[in-house]
C-alpha cells in the first residue's frame, strides 16, 4: 500500500529509510480506511447493523496493516466499490504494500459523527472510531505508534468502512494511489 513491490528490503535499507517506510504505512492504512471527514446535508434513516462497528473497523484495519486488500474490499461502502471495483482496489493497493506487521490495535474512543461519504451524496450518521496502533518491522528493530480515526457507515443493515475523499479521489480519476499520494495522507 506503500512502498512499491521490490523497493522496500528490509535487510539492505538505510535506518532513515526504514523509519520513514513504517511511519508512511501507519498514514496509509488511516487513510485506506477513511481518515477524513465531510461535513454534509442529508440524513437518510436506515437499518442499523447488529454487530459492533468498533470490532467492524478494528478488523478492517487489521486486515488493510496484513495487505489482505481482497478480504477488506466486500465490506467497502457500495458507492466507493463501484469506483474502485475489486481487481482494481486489489491490485492497486498490492503495489505499495505495507512492510512490517500490526502488533497490536488499541481503542482510543468511539463517538457518532455525520459524515459525507466520497462517491455517495449527502451527510449519513457514522461511527468515528479512533485507534492507536502499532507497526513494526521485527528484523529490523523498528516500530512506529500512530492514532487514526476511521469511519463505520449503516449500509442496507450491515456495517461498511469508507476510503478518505483524497483517496477516493485518485481511484475516481482511474490512477491507483502512489507512495507519495498515501504519505501525503490520501
């Protein structure tokens, strides 16, 4: 998701360059999962999912920290799914995969908050999850620990994550996200 396919080797990279590839990760994975927020106008009344959205998002961002992109796609909002289709979210984001690994994912807070979900018209009620979180490179003796929020939206009765409006943004203009694009929090 961040560091193109054979750029990042952790037993030939610099200590600079290793720090900087866990802490663009630990941006990349808020942004893959809706870091930002719009403000909005509609509120739509619809069923509210039965399960738990801060056991929903926590998945979802452990899925995304794994590169498992094709386990997270189904749960994408629907609005942002017919953008950036299965293939194209999947292999997109396997070319800046995340180094290192998730040791552990912490809740911060949970609180509902309207939002406007990139693709989709109108304010609709979420769940903003904060997380603090932990990647880290164990060959290389390097983490890094980041606080991100992420949204949970009611879709048809079931809980969906969004992608931040910047990087729905690049997926609507048929581009796949870059290094660059994710570091500068897309």
């Amino acid at each position: 998701m961040l560091i193109a396919a054979g750029e990042y080797d952790g037993t030939t990279a610099s200590p600079s360059k290793q720090q900087w590839a866990l802490g663009v990760a630990a941006v990349a994975i808020a942004a893959g999962v809706g870091a930002a927020v719009w403000a909005g106008g509609r509120h739509d009344a619809t069923k509210q999912p039965t399960g738990d959205p801060v056991v929903f998002l926590r998945g979802i961002v452990s899925r995304i920290a794994d590169n498992d992109y094709d386990g997270a796609w189904p749960s994408l909002h629907p609005a942002q799914q017919r953008v950036a289709t299965r293939t194209v979210y999947v292999n997109c984001e396997a070319m800046t995969p995340i180094p290192g690994h998730l040791d552990w994912i912490r809740l911060v807070r949970a609180k509902d908050e309207q939002i406007n979900v990139p693709g989709d018209r109108g304010a609709v009620p979420s769940k903003a999850v904060t997380f603090r979180l932990k990647l880290s490179e164990p060959l290389l003796d390097e983490s890094v620990i980041v606080t991100q929020t992420v949204h949970a939206v009611a879709v048809e009765g079931e809980w969906r994550w969004i992608l931040s409006p910047r990087r729905f943004g690049i997926y609507r203009s048929r581009a796949c996200p870059t290094a660059e694009s994710s570091q500068a929090g897309a």
